[in-house]
C-alpha cells in the first residue's frame, strides 16, 4: 500500500460468535443495535447469554450501518432477523435502526452492558466514544444515577484520537504502547479544538519532538480532559471504561495516574460492544413487558 494513502486511523474491525451455543432455537433471543459516530456494534443474546457480535465501522448511512452490522453479527449462525424475538437500538443512529422494537438512549444501555462486563461492583462509568465522553453513575444493577457529558469538543474523543494517528503516521493501535517510549512525560498539548490541537502537535514535530513525545503529550492531555468531567460527577470506585478508547493503555495509565484509581478489566469482552450488550439485555426485560401483554 502506498505510504501516503495509507489510513494510519482505520482501527481493526471484529466479530465473534459464542462456540458454545449450538442449539438455539427455542430460546429467547434478543439483539442490540449501538450506532455511533464511527463506529456500530449489534450484539444477539441467547437465553441472556452472549450468542453473538459485530463491531465495525459506522457509514455515512444508519440504517444501513444497522443492517450491514447485524448481518455480520449473524453471519455463519443459522440466525435470521426473523429469530430475533426483540431487538433495541441505541446511540446516535438509534432511532434509525430498521429492525428495532424500541430505541433507547446510549447512556441506559452503557451503564447496564458495563454492568455485565465488570461486574456489579461498578459505580463510575467512563463511556469514551467517538465524538463525546460521558462519566456515568450507576446502582449495583446498572441503572443511571448521574451522568455528565462533553460533547463540545472532539479532542478527548476517539475521532481526535484517529486525526493524531494520521497526521503522525502512527497505526491507531501502536498510539498507547509508543506513547510510553519517551524518556520523561513531556508536557500535554494544550489545544482543545483538534483542529488547533493538528496545528500544535505539526509545531512540535518541527521542533524536533520524536512521535513518541507528541503522542505521550496528546494521551495526557486527553486524559487530563475526561478526569475533569469524572471530577464534576464526582467519581466513585469501581471504575470502568468502555468505547474504543479503552483499548488505549497511552490514555487509559494516565487516567488511572492523575485519578489515584485503577480501571477494571473487561474479563474477556470487547469494550466496544458495552452499548450494543446493554440494548440487549434490556429487550429481554421489554420483551417479558410484551409477552405479559399477551404481544
């Protein structure tokens, strides 16, 4: 591929099916639908079990992102859209999910998929997306008690993440293990608009910065933004995150560091699909709603 054309942003994309349910029919199945800025995540439950999931690329279309992500999830089950008994969609492109019961906000279904995740024990949820954070306050049942969102600004999102990738030619997923390649943490960038914070981070460069320092500089500053969001819904242990810039130790370490905290670990699940898993566990409650009503 040519150097020049290469898209250093384009995160791997992935799906997965659960090896270990073979026999579900019969079973109550239900599905989640989490349409994001960037990306789109379905999830298919089995019996409440994780059956089945996709995470991929948002286009410029929802429903079509819709589709296009529920038929990866299905791919090779033997599943149709028919099986799926109740299906909730979620995020930004919520309601234009074509195939959705019911559309319900991200912030309900992060806060029960990282219920699910990490466990009971959650209290603070750090949803990292791809044109917002949010810091989330939830009961030992994953029901919102508080939450706080910045959305004003893309440079603490992964949308910012993906233009520092491409501006330094650093592949998306090497940005938190090169970031901690610098002999001492240099000071964090100080633009909050991306667009300035490009035009600082190609400064330093000419200055004679390494990329390793200018990614350690703009994972620190990314960190020190959400901490003061966590800081205003006044954080609460445990804490977990979830989105895609979870997968990003660069960002996450300094986090933990500058909060005195550390983050749970997903025990296995993508941290991606947390939006898309809560949407799914919550139809299961909607679908008994409409069994009781005799739907």
């Amino acid at each position: 591929m040519n150097e020049e054309r290469k898209e250093y942003w384009r995160w791997a994309e992935s799906r997965w099916t659960n090896p270990e349910i073979s026999d579900w029919q019969g079973r109550t199945i239900t599905a989640g639908v989490d349409i994001g800025s960037t990306s789109t995540q379905a999830v298919i439950l089995v019996d409440g079990e994780l059956f089945a999931y996709s995470n991929m690329r948002t286009g410029s279309d929802s429903p079509e992102s819709a589709n296009h992500a529920m038929a990866w999830a299905l791919e090779g089950t033997g599943m149709t859209l028919d099986d799926l008994q109740y299906t909730i969609g979620t995020g930004y492109g919520r309601v234009n999910v074509p195939f959705a019961d019911k559309c319900i906000t991200e912030i309900t279904c992060h806060a029960r998929g990282a219920n699910r995740i990490y466990g009971p024990s959650v209290r603070t949820i750090l949803d990292m997306g791809g044109q917002d954070c949010k810091a989330i306050h939830c009961d030992e049942r994953g029901r919102v008690t508080s939450f706080m969102m910045n959305d004003k600004c893309a440079a603490g999102t992964g949308r910012g993440m993906e233009a520092i990738a491409n501006l330094l030619g650093v592949d998306i997923g090497e940005i938190g293990d090169r970031s901690f390649q610098v002999e001492e943490e240099p000071k964090p960038v100080s633009s909050m608009c991306v667009v300035f914070a490009k035009a600082e981070v190609a400064a330093l460069m000419r200055s004679g910065w390494s990329k390793e320092m200018v990614l350690a500089a703009y994972c620190r500053a990314m960190a020190i933004r959400v901490c003061k969001l966590l800081t205003r819904n006044k954080m609460e242990p445990d804490f977990a995150i979830t989105g895609g810039i979870a997968k990003n130790k660069g960002v996450v370490k300094r986090i933990e560091e500058i909060m005195g905290v550390t983050a749970l670990e997903p025990q296995g699940y993508d941290t991606q699909i947390a939006g898309a898993l809560g949407a799914a566990i919550i139809a299961i409650d909607m679908l008994k709603k409409k069994r009781a009503r005799g739907g």
